[in-house]
C-alpha cells in the first residue's frame, strides 16, 4: 500500500503546486525579516515620541504579518509534512489555509484604510470628493473580500473545491489593484497640486512623488501577477491532485 502511494507522488506535479506554495513561503520570510528590520528602525528613530496612532499601526501590521507567516508555514508543514505521500491529505483544505486568507484581508483592508485617512489629511481644505470616492472603493473591496472569505468557508472543503470560487478571486484580486492604483494616483494627484513655488518644497513634493509612483506601481505590479499566475495554475493545481 505505502509502495503505491509513494509510486503515485511523481504524477502529482508538486512542483507546480505545493513547490510553488513553498517557494512563496521561504519568500515571504525573507520578507518578514526585512518588516522586523524597518520595525525596530522606526521605534528606534521615534523612541522618544511616545504611544502615538502611527506607532499602534506598526505593532498592528506586524502582529498580523507574524500570524500571516506562521499560518503559511502551518499549512505547509501540514501538506508537505504531516501529509507526505499521503494521497487524502494532499486533497484537504486545512484551518489555516482559511484563516490565512482572513488574515490577509485584514491587512489588506487596514492598509488601505490607513492611505484613506492620509488623503484625508493631505487634501483638508480642499475638495472632499477624491477622499469620499477613495474611501468608498476601498469599502466596495471590502465587500468583495468578505463574499470571497465567506465562499472559502461555506464551499471550500477540498483543493477541488477552489474552482467554485476562482471568479470570486479574480474580482477580489483585480479589486486590490483597482483600489492600489486609485491610491497611489490620488496621493500623486495631491502632491502634484501641493507645489508653493520654493524650489527646495518643491524639490521634495517631486521626489515625494517618485517615491509615490515606484511603490503605487510595485504594488499594482504585483497584484497583476498574482491574477496572472493565480488565473493561469489555479485550475491546474486542483485537477493536478
């Protein structure tokens, strides 16, 4: 029986999924690691300011990327460890693979709540339509992703099962690179119409806005990609075990 088993593993194609799921994971320690670092940084530089909102905003994003990471690297040790070479644990969809998703869009949604409030900011004393229409696509990708956290829990029992959902996520996916995108030309926008004709505030609103157009243009990078990759071996992954 265990000669059988272990005979059918090479047909699974592991390297295009859990090789992949593991891939991201050693990925995303990495990039943890580089969090803790810009962590200790900013304590470090405002040791003296006290409990401050932003200061509770950082401890917030690293609780919740430390639990991130460590319910990926639950599932995986559940696939790849616990499970190895078992056929009917390859097929089960594990607590924390649901939970992660939960958690991912918590980050999510308190990341773009926290670029609301600084439009909010920087556009005070203007017009309040670009911070209303801000906020409220940020709550319309609330909305697509509490539908997409509530398919995974009430359709989602098996990998086969992700294909009843795929068009959930490519909306929630295309949603987040909507809203990236809709942020990242806001704060432009702002910064742009913000110039006072002194060279040297000048000088640093322009580098301000590079800064704003490279990160704006990362994230939403990275949103495409993962609907490419997500649209293109998601169907794969579930018909593969």
């Amino acid at each position: 029986m265990a000669s059988s088993t272990q005979d059918l593993i090479p047909y699974l194609q592991l390297a295009d999924t859990f090789g992949a799921l593991f891939i991201g994971v050693v990925l995303a320690a990495v990039l943890f690691g580089v969090t803790n670092v810009q962590v200790f940084i900013y304590f470090h530089s405002h040791s003296g300011a006290g409990v401050t909102f932003y200061k509770l905003v950082v401890i917030w994003f690293w609780i919740f990327d430390a639990l991130h990471l460590a319910l990926t690297v639950h599932y995986i040790y559940f696939y790849l460890v616990i499970n190895y070479a078992s056929i009917g644990g390859f097929t089960v969809v594990v607590w924390s693979f649901k939970l992660q998703l939960i958690v991912s869009v918590l980050i999510i949604f308190g990341e773009h709540l926290l670029y609301v409030h600084r439009i909010s900011i920087v556009s005070r004393g203007r017009s309040r339509a670009l911070p209303i229409m801000v906020g409220i696509a940020v709550l319309l990708a609330a909305g697509v992703a509490i539908a997409i956290v509530w398919r995974a829990y009430q359709e989602v029992h098996v990998i086969t099962d992700l294909v009843k959902i795929q068009w959930t996520v490519y909306m929630f996916l295309g949603t987040v690179a909507f809203v990236d995108i809709l942020i990242a030309s806001s704060i432009w926008y702002l910064l742009a119409t913000s110039r006072t004709g002194f060279s040297r505030t000048d000088l640093f609103i322009t580098k301000l806005m590079s800064y704003i157009i490279n990160t704006g243009c990362l994230t939403s990078i990275c949103s495409m990609i993962v609907i490419i990759t997500v649209s293109s071996h998601l169907l794969f992954w579930t018909y593969s075990l």
